[in-house]
C-alpha cells in the first residue's frame, strides 16, 4: 500500500507514509516517538522528548539566516482512532492502509490519520532537507492532542526558543486560521444497584448506525445525526408504549467526534416484540426523512438477543434518559460579528450505561469564554438533576485574532504571489494547540494553516492530493523570508 510515496511532493508523502506504518493512537505512542526520535538522529538534527512526551526537534539557520526569527513548526503526533464494523484493525500494532481514490487520499475501513500526520510529515521533511533556505527551525510534535491537548498543556515553559509559532493542523486549504474556540471536557456518572430482569421477558438490541459522525469543532455546524441523541427518542417511546426497560447503552467513543453509531439492550414482555420492531421500522424511516440531503443511508434494526439478568432500575432509567434527552447537543450561538462561524456548541459524545456505572462523556466549545462557561453550567446541570456526579476537566481557553500578526502578512503576501489569489482569514470552531501554547509563550506571533482534509475523526478522512505541493511551496518560501529579530 506504497502508492502514496510516489505523490508531489515526494518529501511529504513518503514521511506521511512511514508515519502511517507506525501506530499512533492517542495514549499508545511509544512507538511514534522511537520513530521520530530515530528519524532526527538520521537526519542529523537535534531531538529531544521533553516531560509531557512531546518531540523536540531543533535545526540550525542555514549560513547567513541566523538573524532571522526562528520558527516553530507545530503539529500533533497522535491520530483518531475510528474504523468500519467490518474492519478487524488493531489501532495498536496494524499499519494503516492507504490508497489513492481519484483526487484523495484515503484509508481502507479506517482514520486515515493526516490529521496531524501530514502536518508532522512536513515538520520531517524541513528537517532533512538540506537545501532549504531558513532562520532557526524547531519542530514541536505534540502528545495526546485528540484526547485532551496533554502534550500542549503539559509543554514545558521556557523550552521553545523561536518567535513565530506555524501551527500546521489545519483542514482547509487557502484560509489561515487566526483564532480558534476554547472548551472544557464535561463527565457525568452514576453508580447505581442493578434489578433483577423480570423472568418471561424477552430483550432486543436495538442499533443505529450508518450516521457520518465527523469532527465536533469543524463539522458540528453541518446538522448531522449525534447516534445518542437519536437513540434517546426511540427508546423515550420504547418505554411508554412497549414497557421496555433500560438493560445496556453503547454509544460513541471520542470526546471530539460526533458519535455515528450506537445500541442498546432493552428488555420487554415477550407480547410487545412484534410491534416494537414495527416501530423501528417506522423510526429508521422518520430518521432518513429527518436527515435526508444531511445523512445518506441510517441503518436502524433491531434483532432478537437472550434476556440479561439484570437491568437498570426503574427510576435511575427514567432520570438517565431524561438527562439524555435534555441535554443541550450541537450549535448553541453563532458568533455575532462572525455570523457564520460557530461560537459554542456541545457534543454528547459517549454514553456507556452497563454493570451498575452509568458514564457520559462531552466537549463542550466556545470562542467565548463567558459563553464557555454558560454551556458548561447548562450540562452540569442538566446531569445533576439526574442525580449524577459530574467533573470538568482539560479545560483550555480560545484564542484570540490577531489580525495585524507579521507572519500573517508574509503568509498572505506569499500565497498571493504564488498563486495569484488572496487567501482567507478564518476563525475556527475546533480548538486547536495555539491556544494553550500561547498561554505559556504569550510572545509567539500565531497563525494556523495546512492542505485540505475532509471528515477527519471519521472513516471517511481524506487528503486532498492536489492542495498538498502548493502547502509544501508557500512553507519553503516563508521559511527562507521569515523577517530579523
């Protein structure tokens, strides 16, 4: 599966390709770091791992540079991991299967992981390649970004020396990134005694899936199906109309990916099976409807399974659906002065009710701090009248514009004449790396860029080949007309 090396330019390709043999899922990257640590000894440039697990590479100024502001370049070392139903993929020990479809690159039932790969892959190629013109040059690959920026929060102060900080994980390309929403991760649990399941009732497994699910910064605006909001409803008339009860609930498992598929375990008389499988049949239909030009194809069906012994209670399942129902989910305000970028949204991202511990999982995101806040009060409080216990936790604050950033004229000045069009400046909705780091080394001068990708978080992630070779031509040319100190 090497086509991919073989793509413009080869410097980027052939270092996303290596990267995508190694697995690198958040919380697993041992082996990534061996790996990059062993590319920098071969290439000759310094590196280190620092504290928080982050890699440190470091290059000198090319001769008569080294009075230029030095850069950092800024990607995450960590990859999504989201496969197929079908897929047998351990994210843990199996290399990732690329191919080329037409303008994109993809992977087979998987993440593709070019968010951050490809960001690091160019990080790799600017340190081997000796024919570059540029100031002082490091390389910050950061840990565990997708699961909490843990790299960036726990980075070091006073272990980066550059001036000009390129984050490079954005998603579209031709529009730099200014600025970016802050948030703060929302668990809710519950621990309760399990009941015994009545003794002649029969169980189903009701299952949604078939939903895009996507990223829940960059995509949340889209109006796609959240798996467990949808599940909530079904099961709200399960209870009602059918006397079914609450046995399991699985849905999602990333914080920041908008669930896509879920199911649960609902007992119920033996009676009331026929007409509750009518009824899914009547609510994979309302959902199509529902999603239609958003959703393609929402496969929802239930199937026959052997009764559990247990159940939750009564009461704890009535109070747990409420929450889920009630909860805030998606786009909460639009930035006022920019109308079309979101400004806070929530994502109720994991539901795991089994054995006596019910869990949820959110990200709630704002550009606004006060706003941050209020949604985040929303949601404890919508969970604590459930009687759960709820933390918050990763809290990381948004970064403001700065539309007068020296590095954001020479980028622009360059990507004008190099291809002969004005880029765009954007404020994202996904929280991105800036932020934090800013926090520690409030001096940086910020922008955030990279190639086009699409769905990332999802098995649908793609590259678009094409916006990769100008991405590679516009960071050699600032590099080599970064300004003096």
């Amino acid at each position: 599966m090497s086509e991919i090396k073989n793509l413009n330019p080869e410097c980027i390709w052939r270092n996303f390709d290596a990267l995508t043999q190694v697995p690198r899922p958040s919380g697993h990257l041992e082996k990534v770091q061996h790996m990059l640590l062993e590319f920098a000894a071969r290439v000759g440039v310094e590196a280190f791992k620092d504290a928080a697990g982050n890699i440190v590479m470091r290059k000198p100024a090319s001769p008569g540079m080294e009075n230029r502001k030095g850069i950092i370049l800024q990607a995450h070392m960590d990859m999504v991991p989201q496969k197929s139903n079908e897929s047998t993929h351990n994210f843990e020990t199996d290399p990732i299967q690329t191919y080329v479809d037409g303008e994109w690159v993809k992977a087979k039932g998987t993440t593709l992981g070019a968010d951050n790969g490809i960001g690091v892959a160019a990080i790799m190629a600017v340190m081997e390649d000796k024919t570059l013109v540029h100031g002082p040059v490091e390389g910050l690959i950061t840990a565990d970004e997708e699961t909490g920026m843990f790299g960036a929060n726990d980075l070091p102060e006073g272990e980066l020396n550059g001036d000009i900080l390129l984050n490079l994980d954005s998603e579209t390309w031709g529009k730099f990134v200014i600025g970016s929403a802050g948030g703060v991760d929302i668990t809710a649990t519950l621990e309760y005694k399990e009941v015994e399941t009545e003794k002649d009732d029969a169980a189903v497994k009701v299952v949604i899936k078939g939903l895009k699910g996507g990223h829940s910064g960059l995509e949340i605006n889209e109006g796609r199906g959240n798996a467990n909001k949808l599940m909530a409803r079904f099961v709200h008339e399960a209870i009602a109309e059918y006397g079914a009860r609450l046995a399991t609930w699985h849905g999602g498992n990333m914080r920041n990916a908008i669930p896509f598929e879920c199911e649960t375990v609902l007992t119920l008389p033996k009676e009331n099976v026929e007409a509750l499988k009518e009824a899914v049949a009547e609510w994979c239909a309302l959902f199509n409807n529902e999603y239609r030009t958003i959703e393609e194809n929402i496969q929802f069906f239930a199937e026959d399974v052997e009764a559990p012994a247990t159940q939750v209670p009564e009461e704890i399942q009535d109070n747990l659906l409420d929450a889920i129902y009630g909860c805030h989910n998606g786009v909460l305000r639009m930035i006022p002065v920019f109308p079309s970028v979101v400004e806070t949204s929530s994502n109720l991202a994991i539901i795991d009710i089994n054995g006596g511990h019910a869990y949820f999982k959110l990200l709630a995101r704002s550009s606004r701090e006060s706003m941050r806040d209020y949604i985040a009060t929303t949601l404890e409080s919508t969970f604590s009248m459930a009687g759960m216990k709820v933390e918050m936790s990763g809290e990381y604050g948004g970064w403001d514009p700065n539309t007068d950033s020296e590095i954001l004229h020479l980028l622009e000045k360059n990507y004008r004449e190099l291809f002969n069009e004005d880029a765009i400046e954007q404020v994202d909705h996904a929280g991105l790396e800036c932020s934090v780091i800013l926090g520690k080394y409030p001096h940086l001068d910020v922008v955030s860029l990279g190639p086009t990708m699409r769905s990332p978080h999802t098995t649908s992630e793609r590259c678009l080949i094409s916006t990769v070779a100008p991405f590679w031509e516009l960071l050699k040319k600032t590099m080599a007309e970064v300004p003096v100190k």
